[in-house]
C-alpha cells in the first residue's frame, strides 16, 4: 500500500466526494488557526479513535505545515489499510492561498 502526493488544484476535486476525510496533522494551535474544511485534529493521541471513525475505502487526504510531515503520516495510513491516501503538497500554508474557500476556523 502506498500514498500520492497531491497538488492543491487536485485536492480541491475530492471535496466532490462527500466519504472524503482530511486529516490535519498540525499542532493544537496552528489548527485552531485556520484548517482545510472538515479537517479533523489527529496526533499521537486520537490517531486510533480517528481511525476507527474514518472508512479505509473513503478517500483520505493528510495535511500539515507544508507538505513534508504529511508524507510520513499518509505513509502510516496507507500501512493501516487505507487504499486511497493522498498527501498534501505544500500543505496548509499552500492551500490557503489556492482554496480559501475550502478553509474554516
């Protein structure tokens, strides 16, 4: 199993997809700040309730920062059994500019 890196113009399609689930990988802070829309919180803490939650057939897109740290943790998804993981290129910082419309605090 593995992941795609994804660009914002191509991550603004999923939101078609009302299965898709955003997992934002940032700090308490940087989260409450702005985030994707729908975007839940995950860290070391939740990430076993947040997969309980999200269906491993739905779409699943990571972000955080800029698009390095979300890699690692669509790696670890893509290894639970999630068939379509997509990381965030450029991250938050990117995607607020290219879809502020897809943003919510």
């Amino acid at each position: 199993m593995s992941f795609q890196r994804i660009s914002c113009a191509k991550a603004k399609d999923l939101f078609d997809n009302p299965a898709l689930k955003v997992a934002d990988i940032r700090d308490p802070s940087s989260y409450a700040q702005g985030h994707v829309r729908g975007a839940v919180r995950v860290d070391n803490d939740n990430v076993q309730d947040f997969m309980q939650s999200a269906p491993k057939d739905a779409p699943l897109l990571v972000c955080c920062y800029h698009g390095n740290s979300s890699q690692g943790a669509a790696g670890f998804f893509a290894s639970q059994g999630y068939s379509e993981v997509y990381s965030l290129d450029g991250g938050y910082e990117m995607w607020k500019m290219a879809a502020p419309e897809l943003c919510e605090r």
